[in-house]
C-alpha cells in the first residue's frame, strides 16, 4: 500500500494541533465579544425568576472574582488553554453545582449513535445513487426513477421530520414522537431497552438519511461523469472487463476520494449533534444539550461542547489524512527503498 | 527509379493475404442540437494480415472516430448509424454487450492516445495488467506474476514496475505499460492512437521502436492514428488519407510518399518540412465546410484546386490505381491509370 512515512505523520499531526489551537481560541474569544459576562447574565437571571436577589452587585463581583472574570484577557486566556489541555471546563453555569462534562457526556452517546448510524447509511445510498445516475452504462428505467428520489433534498429535515411525526406517530401511532428511550423502560443491556431505543431511533434516522443522502448523490453524479470520461475508465472498457468491475474499481473507486474527505469533515458533526432534529424530537442528545445551554447562556457547557467538536473534527481530518495514502497513493511519495 | 519499384513489390504483401479486419460502409454521427455531424462517412477499408495501417488526416477528420468506432466505444452523443466491422470475418457491429466483451482486448486492443491518463491512477500496475487477463482467462494465481513480468520484458520495462503506481512511472514507461498491456492477450489486431504524441521526440523513437518490435514478434496487424506523417512512413506499410469523415486515398507507404494521387495527399506531403530545401509552407484558399451540412459530390470540393464542375454533382466513388491502392477522386484516378499505361508511377 502506499506511503505513510514519519514525516507526512508528524506534518498532519502539527497540523491537527494548530487547527485545534486555533478553533479553541475563537470559541475563548468569541463570547467575550459580546457585551457581558455570564455571571451577571446569571444573576439577571435569578433576579429575572425570583424577582429580588439580595447583594446583587456584591455576588457579581465575588463571582466574576472566583471564575478569574476580572483577570487581564491575556491571563484569562493561558488559564482557559491549561483548562482545554486538561479538558476540564469547570462547573455548569447554569446548573452551578453540576460540573459542564456531567451535563455534556451522559448526552454524548445518543448523539454519536444516532448521527454515526445515520451518515454511514446516508453516505452509502446517496454515493450509490449518485454513482449509478453519473454511469452510462446504467439501465435507463433505473436512471429516470433514482432523480426522484432526490426530491426530498430540497425539504429542510426538521420539516421532514415534523411531517414524519405526524404520519407515522400521531396519525398512525406506529412509532413514538419524541425522547431516547420509553418511559418504564429499564436502562442496561436488556433487549426492552435496546427495542425502545431503535423505535425512538427510526424518526430521526429517517429524516436526516432521507434528506441528507440527496446532498451526497448529486456530489457523487458530478464526480462520476468526469470518471467516466477518464481515458483509463475507457480504457477499462476497451480491456472488456465486466461492467460491475469497470463501475467499481475504475469508476466508483475513483470518483469516492473527495466525498471520503467530505464524510470525514462531516464526523465532527456527530458529537456536537444536529440541534435542530434532537428539539424536534426532544432527544437527549448533544445538540439538545448545545440548544438548552445556548438559551441558559451556559457558557461553560458551550465551551466543553464546541471543544469537543473541534476536537473530533480536527482529529477525524487527522485520521482520514492518514488513510488517504493508503487509498489514493499519490498523496506521498515513499521513500526511496 | 525501378529500385523504388523493386521494393514496392516487397512492401506489398500479396492481395490474397488474409484480411483479419473489414470496414465496410461505416458511418458515425454525433447528434447535436443543430443537426448530425457526419464524424464517419461511409468509410471502408481493409487491414491485412501482419500490416500496419496508417491512418492519418487533419485533427477532427475522424480518424479517432473511426478507431473508436472499430473498437465499439463511440461516446455519447455519437452513435454508429450504419455499416459492417468484420474481424476475422465476423461482424460485431450491433451485437449485445456480452458478447462484444468477448472480442474486446482478446481480438482488438488499444495503445490509447493520452498514456499520461490511461492508467488508473490509484491501482497498482499489476492489478490493471491483471484484470485485462482475469476478465477473459480463468488463470491461477501464480501463473500471473511470470506472465506481466515477461510482457515487460518484451517491451523493456524492469521488473520493479510491477509493484508501482503510475504516478512513479515517467510518461515514456507509461505508455510501455500501455503496450504491454494491449498484447496480454495476444489480439489479433491493435489500433495505436497517436501512441507517441504526448512523449518527447527521443522518448517517441523509443517507443516507436518498441512498438515495432512487438508486432514483429506476435505477428499482429496494427492500426496506427497520427499526424506526424514523418513517422508514418517509417513505420507504416499503407496510409489511409480520411479528410472531413472520409477516405480519400490509402495505398502502399512509398506510394503514397512519392507519387500522392488525390489532391489532399499531395498538400499534405508538401506540408512535410524538408531539411535539405527552403520551401514556402502550401495553404490552400477555403476552409472544410461545416461537417453537419455535406455538400454534394465530392467532399473536397470547396479546398481543390483541380475542381471542375462534374465535381460538385456526383460524389466519386473509390478507385482502384494499383495493387492495395485505391482513391477517392476520379480525375487522380484517371490520371494515375495514364500514367500506368504510359509506363509506371515515376515516368
């Protein structure tokens, strides 16, 4: 296989780091462009509930002193970076006791299941449909059917899941509208609890592989067709190999590299969660967490969220960039032997 | 001059060679929105046994229309809409998918024209040598390796490449693995598309050499596309002249080179750089007319010099002017037969 040499490893390793580094830094600058700060929002808030807080001012102050508010930027800054190298952001500031990683990772795994199921088999239907729409060889009835099925693209998933939760759960009661898993039913490893996590699972699922495949069809379609053109994919042809292999091998195998690297892009996603489809579903994922955190302003859970996207998603760049010479052996050179 | 004559006689392999390849009548368009192009014009022509053809023409004649079209891979929108390709006899123009795999690389193989892209950039050469096999032999694992290996040696690449991707191979070594690959099965006909024009002029001879060397050996009929008439009459035993989706003239090399009959020919031997004689390079007055609209009568009316009005009324037929020789225009029919009668060629 191909070249993976200590050089190109160390080279993507520092380029992981700096893209990490980076991405931690604007997530520690960004909410302190905003006027504020998250005690006093804090606060406002108690006084905003319970309509009168004693020593307002006063805990404010003690606060900001205890979480180093009023420490000078710079100070602020090297502290929050030892907190990202320790992955330790601190007690949640809306749920003050909690610590941040208590509130984000019981969320972490229902994310990862529901997002990782479905890109995988979004990935798959929708690379398989856009490389047989790009194919010439394809049978022309497949090939006036499969445009069809893009139509949903078009449809933003939260409306398709609203309509998916009103056909098939209120109207036809076949699956549950909303949560992880059945009330009643005993979390563990006991079939019930697995039954009930699939069924609460199907909607979800359903609606980010039904509009999400689409996207990834017609990237493929495009690939393909400058695949087909390719003289060694004529060439393919004119060898009079079976049209399965010239379709897979000189064809599909060819035009997959830039949507593998898209899809690797794309796994940073599944831990930060899709907001929008956790809320409508009510599922107790990490988009759900970013959502509810977001409206408390709890900016530490933010901050434990965002930095756990970017790490996932400058690691899973770092970890395709290490497969990809091994599928596409021109990325390095090996040394010489 | 009866040397030259001498020597045609040998060039000339007899008529009654086996002929392994027959176009007959063939005829390609491409459809586009305003009309037909006519890329192939009821083109015909015979390859025999052992021969290399040349086939040689301006850029967008159809000379690569025409080797496609025998090899059944015309791209969409272009389609064959009439004619026969026999090989070895049998007509495989209109026959279904499957069986047309059965004839392709095991009775027709390609040396493709761009070698830098002919080769699947993230397979292994072996596996690509490989699959051309696997796809028509039930053959054993271990037999394969020695195979490619000796297929390499025949066409003087190291051993090394076989565990190489073709971005470590220079573009001269691409096109060797390009035609090594075309006789693994050993076809009875290859179709060379301009197989030196994307290397340098020393990597070209090279390579010209090789390929001369291969079907000397396998004792295959080539067809050879190009522009570089230099080459051509080095390498080639005839020339087919196509001008604007036909075939104006073929004949015998040395022929053809010394004594051009059709008016085509003979501007584009003069346009052949001399190194011994300072010559103003020949254009003719006219461009070629619009291939979606062909005149009537003979195609190379409106760029002749010679035309006359019987031209442009009847469209000439091809004539027969000598052994394996034959020409589209009847006034360089007629004025090659009187030049026989008058005593030979070279007068």
């Amino acid at each position: 296989m191909g070249g993976l040499t200590w050089n190109y490893i160390l080279k993507r390793f520092s380029m992981f780091l700096l893209t990490f580094w980076l991405g931690s830094s604007l997530i520690f600058i960004i909410p302190r462009l905003a006027p504020g700060d998250p005690v006093s929002a804090m606060v406002v808030r108690i006084v905003m509930r319970e309509g009168y807080m004693e020593n307002a001012q006063e805990i404010i102050e003690s606060w900001k002193e205890r979480f180093g508010l009023n420490d000078p930027m710079a100070v602020q800054y090297v502290k929050y970076l030892g907190n990202v190298v320790q992955f330790d952001f601190g007690f949640s500031l809306a749920r003050f006791p909690t610590d941040a990683w208590d509130i984000v990772l019981p969320a972490l795994p229902w994310s990862i299941g529901l997002l990782s199921v479905a890109s995988v088999i979004s990935f798959i239907i929708g690379n398989t449909i856009g490389a047989l729409m790009g194919w010439d060889k394809t049978p022309r009835w497949l090939k006036s059917i499969l445009p069809f099925s893009l139509t949903f693209t078009a449809i933003p998933y939260f409306m398709f899941g609203l309509l998916l939760i009103f056909i098939l759960a209120f109207k036809l009661h076949w699956l549950p509208a909303s949560g992880g898993y059945g009330r009643g039913v005993d979390p563990g490893w006991n079939w019930e609890f697995i039954k009930s996590i699939i069924r609460h699972g199907t909607l979800p699922l359903l609606s980010i592989i039904i509009t999400s495949s689409g996207g990834w069809a017609l990237g493929m379609r495009g690939l393909m067709i400058t695949a087909n053109s390719e003289d060694h994919f004529l060439l393919a042809q004119a060898k009079g190999l079976s049209p399965r292999r010239v379709f897979l091998r000189y064809g599909v195998r060819n035009a997959i590299m830039p949507s593998l690297t898209a899809f690797a892009l794309g796994l940073g996603g599944l831990v930060s969660g899709s907001t929008l489809v956790e809320f409508i579903f009510a599922y107790p994922g990490t988009g759900y967490t970013l959502f509810q955190a977001i409206q408390t302003q709890d900016y530490t859970v933010i901050e434990a969220v965002c930095n756990l996207m970017i790490l996932i998603t400058s690691g899973s760049v770092f970890f395709i960039d290490l497969l990809y010479p091994l599928l596409d052996p021109r990325i390095t050179f090996k040394s010489n032997k | 001059m009866s040397t030259i004559n001498t020597e045609n006689l040998i060039l000339d392999a007899p008529t009654d060679a086996k002929k392994v390849l027959e176009v007959e009548n063939l005829r390609v368009q491409y459809d586009t929105p305003r009309g037909a192009v006519r890329a192939a014009d009821d083109v015909s022509f015979y390859l025999k046994e052992k021969e290399i053809l040349g086939l040689v023409g301006e850029s967008g004649c159809g000379k690569t229309t025409t080797a496609m079209a025998i090899l059944q891979m015309v791209q969409s929108p272009g389609r064959i809409v009439g004619g026969q390709i026999r090989i070895n006899g049998r007509n495989i123009v209109g026959i279904p998918e499957s069986e047309l795999r059965k004839y392709r690389w095991t009775e027709l193989s390609l040396i493709p024209q761009g070698a830098m892209n002919s080769l699947n950039p993230v397979i292994k050469i072996k596996e690509q040598m490989a699959d051309a096999i696997r796809a028509h032999e039930n053959i054993k694992k271990k037999d394969l390796k020695p195979r490619i290996l000796k297929l390499f040696n025949d066409v003087g690449l190291p051993e090394r490449v076989y565990n190489m991707y073709p971005h470590e191979l220079s573009g001269g070594m691409k096109q060797r693995v390009c035609i090594a690959m075309s006789i693994v099965l050993n076809p009875s006909v290859i179709i060379a598309d301009e197989p030196t024009s994307a290397l340098d002029v020393v990597v070209q001879r090279v390579v010209a050499q090789t390929i001369l060397e291969v079907k000397e050996r396998l004792g295959v009929s080539m067809i050879m596309i190009g522009h570089d008439m230099g080459l051509q009459a080095q390498m080639v035993d005839r020339v087919a002249v196509m001008y604007a989706g036909r075939l104006v003239e073929i004949g015998p090399v040395m022929k053809m080179f010394k004594n051009p009959t059709h008016p085509y020919t003979q501007l584009l031997i003069e346009a052949i750089p001399s190194i011994k004689e300072k010559k103003p390079l020949k254009v003719t007055e006219g461009l070629t007319h619009d291939l979606r609209n062909t005149p009537e009568g003979c195609i190379y009316q409106f760029r002749c010099e010679h035309v006359e009005d019987s031209c442009c009324n009847e469209p000439p037929r091809m004539y027969q002017v000598g052994i394996d020789h034959f020409v589209s225009c009847r006034h360089a029919a007629e004025r090659a037969r009187s030049m026989e009668l008058l005593g030979g060629y070279h007068g």
